[in-house]
C-alpha cells in the first residue's frame, strides 16, 4: 500500500475541519483492515437498513428519510456490484465510507444513520450477518464432500482393503469402511458447524452501542427479527467482550473440518505411494516434476495438510489476540479479521479441491487385493474358532499366533469374511441408507 504524502482530513470522529494524522500513522492503523472490509460492505448495509427501520419505528427518521436512506444503499449496493464503491485509506472503514457518501448524496440522513450508534456494535453486527452466511456457506459444501464421500462408499462397500495400526497391517477392512469413516466425521464436523452458528453467531449485537447502550428504549428484539437474527445479545458489555470470542468459535468449527481433510489427505498420500499404488492419481489432480519424467504428484493434498496448520494458527491467533485485555472495545481486535477470513477461505477452498479429488481417483482393486496377506485374518481366524470349537480367546489367540505361516487366504473367502461383520458400523453393516438420510436432514 503506498502511503500517501498529504495529511488526511475526512474521518467521522473529527471535531474540526482541520485535524489531520501523520500519514504514515494512517497507513500503520489502517493495516490491511480496509481490504476486509471491502468484502463486509454488503453487510454493513445490510445491518444499517435494519438499524434505519428502528429508528423509524422510535421517530427519529421520518418516512421519508428511511426511503431516502434505501434509495442511498441501493445506489451504494449498485456501485459495489460494478466495482465503483471502493475503499480507499482515506476511508478508514467501510462504516465511514457508507456514512459519507449518504451525507454527500442525501443529506441529513447519513447524519442521522448513526444516532446511538457506535462503530463498535457497528462492526459487531457486519461482522455477525458475514459469519452466519459464511458458515451457511460452508456446511453445504461440507455436506457436497460428504456425498460425494458416501456415493464411493456406496460403490466400493465390500472391495477389500487392509487396516492400519501402528502404521503397520492389522486387520482387513474396506474401501467403503474406509470412505464411510470421513463421512461419518464431516457430519459431526457439520454439527459443531451449525451448533456454533446457531448458539453463538446468529445473536444480534447491534444497539448496545460502544458498549454501554444508549438512553433510549429501543426494541431491539424487534431489531433482532428484522435483520435475521435468531435472538437478541443481551448484556451490552458482553457483546463487546464476546468479539474474538465467537470468531475464534467459528474457526474452530473451520479446524475441526480441516483435521477431518488433513487425516484424508494424509491417508491419500501415504496410500497413493508407488509401494502402496491403493490408487490411480488421474492427470486432472496431479502435478509433475521439472526434473523427472516419471513424477506424479498428489500436490493438492499436501497443501490441504499445510493449510490445516494455517486454519489452526488462525484460530490461535484470534485466541491471542484478546488476552490480557480489559473489558470493552479496543482497536487491536480489527487484527482480528485478517485470520478469521483467512481461515474461512482456506477451508472453503479446501473442502472444494478435496471435492474434486474424491471424485477423480480410482482404486487398483487388483493391487488392493493383492497386499491382502493371510497374516490380516489371523484375529479372524481366531474369533473362528471360538466361535466354532468353543474355545476361550486367549487360546485361540495363542495357537493361530504360533501357525501364522498356515493361513490361507482367497478373494472369496475374503468378502465373506468382511461381510460376516454385522454389528452396527462393521463391514458387513455400514449403515450407508441412514448416513445418507442424516445428510438429507442436515441440509435442511
């Protein structure tokens, strides 16, 4: 950003038409924090038509002052679309840019606009309506990957696969066990995802002013049900207290997503090595090397790995960022944009690419089959026996331990083997029908 050689003169909080800051200064406490706010301009909109309702209803805008003031966020909203509302330094914030063209287009409105109004609850309030459409946002493309999830565990229920312990083989398994099981944790990622949302997001701040409300008897539930709020935050120190804390909330359901695509990812490369080959990497999600002809590279799940670490730094940054802090507003928590979009956008690219991934990849059953060595069905064989000879387990345990080398094994024994699991989750019982009806009621 380049820092501008004249002192700035336009800011709402200007007594005099003559106060300036030192423009290097202005570039410091602007930081980035203006090309965040580019994006919440819609929002703030949003919240200011809502808070204009209010004081219509409270007589503080006549009826032709609220339509004035529609008029002017329509024509604000029309120019965003166009690239024509852009901020600059000089703005300082989307609320100041808002504010002074309805005061230099319409008058008295854009002074009126922020009667009892801080920026405080201001920002509070943008900031709340963008978190609930981004998370919105998010649980449809979470469910997306969880479909597209659940239609290969559907395809490949019963094709063999070996299970890891240790890092180690240990027991058999199957591709639809193995899909089913990421299924299974983005739903209970869509959980906290829509738990934090609805509990914590969608509360309405707005009215409590800098923090200390205002001397006026604002109905602000009815505020809260015209902007689309589920309910009204009440205690008006504890809305500018709450900052930080419900972003930190919702990059923490952005975290649980992205451990979910991590252990994914990680499994995608340690079994698309040529020593595992569990699956063809298409040309379409691969990469190669400058060097070797024969690379083929899964680069995307790598950096779903590395922008795990990014999403989960965020979110520690944010934690950061309001300790040791006294209660009320302090300008350090605009620092706290950069991580939270960050954070949502990673996560939204992440679960898209993975997407792509999921959908692309083929499994060598052929080779999968292969590495189903006889010693994985050793603790089969034993549950065999107990059940067939009645023998305890512990001496079932012992006496196909010490024959390992006698095992046998074939492609038709192994299926039915794997479909003898019926408990509920086994590989005979992946419950795949109610998985799908819990993601058709998520959606919802």
């Amino acid at each position: 950003m380049t820092i501008p050689t004249k002192p700035i003169k336009r800011k709402l909080w200007y007594k005099s038409k003559t106060v300036s800051i030192d423009p290097i200064v202005e570039q410091y406490n602007a930081g980035d924090d203006i090309i965040y706010d580019q994006e919440l301009i819609p929002y703030d909109i949003e919240g200011s038509l809502g808070y204009g309702q209010m004081l219509h209803r409270h007589g503080i805008l006549s009826k032709e002052e609220l339509e004035k003031l529609k008029k002017g966020m329509r024509e604000i909203i029309e120019l965003y679309k166009k690239g024509k509302f852009v901020l600059t330094l000089e703005d300082e914030d989307c609320h100041t840019k808002i504010e002074n063209y309805l005061t230099e287009k319409h008058g008295d409105i854009g002074k009126k606009i922020h009667t009892a109004r801080s920026r405080n609850d201001q920002v509070l309030v943008t900031m709340r309506l963008f978190m609930k459409e981004k998370l919105n946002t998010l649980k449809k493309i979470t469910l997306e990957l969880a479909d597209t999830l659940l239609d290969s565990a559907r395809k490949y229920e019963f094709m063999p696969m070996p299970g890891y312990t240790h890092m180690q083989k240990a027991m058999p398994t199957t591709l639809g066990t193995w899909y089913g099981a990421f299924v299974e944790s983005l739903l209970d990622d869509v959980r906290i995802l829509i738990s934090i949302n609805e509990n914590l997001v969608d509360q309405n701040p707005l009215g409590s002013g800098a923090g200390y409300g205002s001397p006026f008897s604002f109905d602000r539930d009815k505020l809260s049900k015209d902007l689309g709020f589920k309910r009204t935050q009440n205690n008006v120190i504890y809305c500018q207290n709450s900052r930080g804390k419900i972003e930190g909330m919702v990059l923490e359901a952005c975290e649980q997503i992205m451990l979910t695509l991590n252990k994914l990812a990680s499994d995608l490369l340690f079994f698309t090595t040529q020593e595992f080959r569990f699956f063809t990497i298409p040309d379409n999600v691969s990469t190669g090397s400058s060097i070797m002809p024969q690379k083929k590279n899964l680069d995307v799940a790598e950096l779903i790995r590395a922008r795990t670490a990014t999403v989960v730094s965020c979110k520690h940054e944010i934690t950061t960022n309001i300790l040791n802090k006294i209660s009320g507003y302090h300008r350090d928590g605009q620092e706290i944009k950069r991580p939270l979009f960050l954070g949502l956008r990673y996560t939204e690219m992440s679960l898209k690419a993975m997407g792509v991934v999921i959908k692309s990849i083929k499994p060598n059953e052929e080779r999968l089959l292969e590495d189903m060595t006889p010693e994985l069905f050793a603790a089969h064989k034993a549950f065999e026996m107990v059940k067939k000879e009645k023998v305890s387990f512990r001496d079932a345990y012992v006496k196909v331990g010490a024959n390992l080398n006698k095992l046998k094994i074939d492609k038709k024994t192994i299926v039915e083997m794997l479909k003898e699991s019926k408990h509920q989750g086994g590989t005979g019982n992946l419950l795949l029908n109610d998985l799908k009806r819990e993601i058709l009621r998520l959606k919802k």
